[in-house]
C-alpha cells in the first residue's frame, strides 16, 4: 500500500532513507524547491558558508523554536545565524512569551499579539523586529516592523500560509498519480469544534452518510494512534506521539472524502489556510473544505467542494434573496451535502475531480516560491533603525 506524503510517494508510509519523524521530515529535507517559478536544488541556491552575511539574533514567544522557523523559511542556507541575548540585529517573535518570561506582562489583548516595545527594554541595541505566525493571528503594522503571516496585504507583511512547508515537488504531478483504493466514505480528524460551521458541516455531511470521527471532536471510533507509543509519559493526545503525521496519513488513504475546516474564518482572516486542505490532497481525496472565501486563489476550485464557494454562487444567483442569516447557512449547507453526494454516487465525476491539478492553471502557487520570500527577507535584514537611545 502506498500513499503521497509532504516528503514524497513512500511504500508502506515509510521512506527508507529516512530514520526522522514526520516534523523533521517536513521541515530538514535537502531537496529542491520552488525558486523563480521552477523547482531547483536547494544546494544551487545555497549562499557559501564563508559569504553568508552574520545575522545576530534573539527571540521571544518561539518556545526554542527557532530552529523550526530557520528551517521553513530556509534561511540557514542563505546566512549565519548568530544567537545574542542583548545585542541582537533581529528579534524574531510570535504570540507566545518565551518560556524564561513568566506572568504575561508582555501581552496584550489586541490581535493577540504580544506587546513587543516593552519586551525591547531589556536589549542594549534597536533590533528590527519581526512577527512570524502561521496561525490566525493579524500582524498590527504599528507593533513590528515587518511580519510573515498568512495576510494577503501590506507592505511590510509577506503572506507565507501555514501549508507552504508541505509542498513539494511531488504535491504539483499528484492528481497524475494512480488513485488508491477508496473503499471509505469521509473522514473528520479534530480535537476541538473551533466554530459552528465545524459542528454544522459534520452533522449534514454525517447525516446523509456516516463519517469517521477518531479524534475528540464528534469522536465515534478509536483514536487513530491507539498503537502508537507516546513521546512521554505525560503525552496524552494524538498529535504528541510518535510517527502521528505518518499514521494520520495512513488512516485518511481509503477515504474518498475529507472535511477540512480551518478553526476561523471571516474577513478579518482574510488569506488564513493552513495544512488541513492540503493533507487531504495528499491522501488523494476530495477535500470537503470550510475556510477562506478566496481559497481559489491558492487552490484550484475544481479539485475540491468549498463551502463559501457554494455561498458565494447561490448569493450571485439569488440576489434578492431574504433568508436570515441561519437560513442562508442552512440553505448552503444543504447545497454542500448535495454537491458531496453527486460527486459520491458518480464515479466519473469523482475520478474527475481528482484529475484536476491542485493549483489553479496547474501552477505551484506564487506563494511557496522561495524568491520573493527570500527577497523580503533581504528587505527586512537590510532595513536601518536608528540606534538605542542610552
């Protein structure tokens, strides 16, 4: 049995040559990546280690992971990074405090970012300051100087969705490849409801045809890691065990269906998709998909049923309608649930969709182009603030 991984087509869900779990498979692979609007080895691109430019550095609100952030922006290719607790040039951070801080004085409620100036205070220089996220939290221009995030706009933000790590070249030739035995009908893998169109999607989708739940949302069936051993004692949910991703994958391969549906999504999260869609794709199933209102720009329309789509179609073609806001998503959810059970009943146009390339036009997304990220980047390191007043 075979399935299509974030690292490639692996028999048995297993590479050989690779001793690593899922987290350092996605994030450490040597191998190309999309530059210029075309795959390329990552060792072409590397920056020689004797002319990469000194890049101090600190952080706050990483937990250590720093490495992590290095290692999905690629930038340890492309400079030397140099840790200093009180004269960094760049201060990366996100919305957590750093595990030395205690208490939350360095919070604020406002977009859920943290209040960086006062965290300032401690450093004998100005650093530039950097806010990386791939949740959905919106980057606030008069708190940082510059942001990676999953916003679609501002001048100081690079949009870097949470799914971009999980592209390859692999991703971009799948709807070419064989499709697995699909003997499953739909699958919902979460710990949580995040929002009302989550339990809604579930109950109609379930409703017309019963679908799998092994995690603590909606659950109805063993977890998937029931043979899986923790990484601690300590460690109790699914995510937190070894080989997770990997077994997920496993589970989610039979399936000809997915609900992917983002924990928000309105217009303040304008441009917030993470991997939830794509580890769908991945399995080679249809993504039955609650987010972003323009995921069409990341993803092809074809290739999966969206549920703001269906919206967005039904309001083009019933302008004057008068249902209230509970009637409209019902009417809409109804709509997706007869969509999900045309594309079940009819196996040429299921096979169909499946055909369709991931990407609009068949193109890898500008967004996983590691030129213009890298760009930014430059624009970021290069940016002069005035020194620390004494």
């Amino acid at each position: 049995m075979s399935f299509v991984s974030s690292v490639g087509i692996f028999e048995s869900g297993v590479n050989p040559d690779l001793n690593l779990n899922s987290k350092d498979m996605l994030l450490n692979r040597d191998e190309s990546v999309y530059y210029d609007g075309k795959w390329t080895p990552l060792k072409k691109l590397r920056v020689p280690s004797h002319k990469r430019r000194t890049i101090k550095y600190s952080t706050v609100g990483v937990k250590g992971e720093i490495q992590r952030i290095f290692a999905y922006l690629k930038l340890q290719h492309r400079y030397n990074f140099v840790k200093s607790e009180n004269k960094p040039d760049i201060l990366f951070f996100d919305k957590n405090l750093s595990p030395k801080e205690k208490g939350d004085r360095y919070l604020d409620e406002y977009h859920g970012m943290p209040n960086i100036k006062k965290y300032l205070k401690k450093f004998k220089t100005n650093p530039v300051t950097l806010f990386f996220t791939g949740e959905n939290i919106r980057p606030v221009k008069e708190k940082c100087d510059f942001s990676i995030s999953f916003r679609r706009s501002g001048e100081q933000n690079y949009r870097f969705p949470l799914y971009v790590p999980y592209i390859n070249r692999d991703i971009s030739k799948l709807h070419t490849t064989p499709i697995p035995p699909k003997n499953k009908f739909c699958h919902c893998i979460y710990s949580h409801s995040a929002n009302y169109l989550r339990e809604k999607v579930f109950d109609e989708v379930n409703a017309y045809k019963k679908v799998d739940a092994p995690g603590s949302f909606k659950k109805n069936m063993p977890p998937i890691n029931s043979n899986l051993k923790p990484r601690n004692e300590s460690s109790r949910k699914s995510r937190r065990e070894k080989n997770w991703w990997e077994a997920k994958m496993k589970f989610i391969q039979p399936y000809k269906f997915g609900i992917a549906s983002e924990n928000s999504f309105s217009d303040k999260n304008a441009g917030y998709i993470t991997e939830k869609i794509v580890d769908v794709f991945l399995a080679r199933s249809i993504p039955i998909y609650v987010g972003d209102s323009k995921s069409d720009l990341d993803f092809n329309p074809k290739a999966y049923i969206s549920y703001t789509h269906i919206k967005s179609d039904f309001l083009k073609e019933n302008p004057n309608h008068n249902l209230i806001p509970e009637r409209l998503r019902d009417k809409v959810m109804s709509l997706l649930v007869k969509q999900v059970a045309k594309v079940d009943n009819d196996p040429d146009l299921y096979k169909e969709m499946l055909s369709q390339p991931i990407f609009p036009e068949g193109k890898v997304t500008s967004y996983a182009d590691f030129k213009p990220l890298w760009e930014f980047f430059d624009k970021v390191i290069n940016f002069k603030k005035s020194k620390k007043l004494l």
